[in-house]
C-alpha cells in the first residue's frame, strides 16, 4: 500500500497514511477533527526491495564497458576504477 501525505489546512498538522490507491483521501485531522485536510503531491518513494537475494550486481548483463581511451596516453578520467 502506498504512504500518502497529508496537512490540515486548519491546524497545519502533517502526517502519513498508508491505504490502498482506490481508496478516498482522508478529509479529517487526527488533531484537531476539523475537515481541513488536504493530500500532498510527493515525490514517491523508491524501489525497495526486501527480503534475502538482492544485490547490485544480479541483473547486471556482463561486465563494465571498455574504457574508450585504453590504448592512448593521456589519463582517462572518464571511466571508475582505471589508471592510464
């Protein structure tokens, strides 16, 4: 279920709730009771994932591309982890 937040437009509260997408947005304020409540436009959350077996490198198809600049002199500062 996704987390939405809210602020009450009467008491400027601020708070989360988790429900499920079809559901109505919440009107009433835990604290203060009034009908002022409004949900606020977020960013999201991430993608978590939980549980055992997920590393960085399981979907990862081979290994890192070829520095472009393996062969030449001048120092690569373009590409992780080399020294030219």
């Amino acid at each position: 279920m996704p987390t939405y937040e809210y602020e009450c437009k009467a008491c400027g509260h601020r708070f989360e709730a988790s429900h499920s997408m079809s559901a109505a947005p919440l009107k009433t304020c835990p604290e203060c009771r009034k009908d002022k409540v409004v949900r606020l436009i977020g960013s999201g959350s991430g993608l978590i994932f939980k549980g055992s077996g997920f590393y960085a490198t399981d979907y990862r198809k081979g290994g890192a591309p070829p520095c472009p600049s393996a062969g030449s002199k001048p120092s690569c500062s373009g590409c992780p982890g080399t020294q030219h």
